[in-house]
C-alpha cells in the first residue's frame, strides 16, 4: 500500500495523470502541428505555380516558332 491506498487504486491514480500530461502536450504542440502544415502547403503551392510558370513558357515558346 502506497501512502494508504491499494495498488489499484496507486495504478489508476497514474493512469489518469499520466493522460492528463499526455492531453496537455498533445494541445501544446498543436499549434505547431498548424504551422508546419501551413508551410508543407505553401511549398506545394510554389511547386504547382512553377511548373506552371514552366508550361507557360514551354507554350509561349511554341506558339512563337
């Protein structure tokens, strides 16, 4: 027995701060999660707008042959 309680009561105890911890760092990192996604999407973006650009000029260059 653990300062009175029984061991299961100790392991449920731990359990359930054990998840409160994991909640809270799981919204700490949230944000950055957003944020990483949001730079992953902007360099796909410039990707697109680059080949693009690319086609144009590939386009461009026939039509004035």
């Amino acid at each position: 027995m653990l300062f009175g309680l029984p061991w299961f009561a100790v392991i449920a105890i731990l359990a359930i701060g054990g998840g409160m911890i994991f909640l809270y760092k799981e919204k700490e990192l949230a944000p950055e999660e957003k944020s990483l996604f949001y730079v992953r999407e902007a360099n796909g973006l410039r990707g697109h707008i680059e080949r693009l650009q690319q086609r144009i000029k590939n386009l461009e260059s026939k039509v004035t042959k």
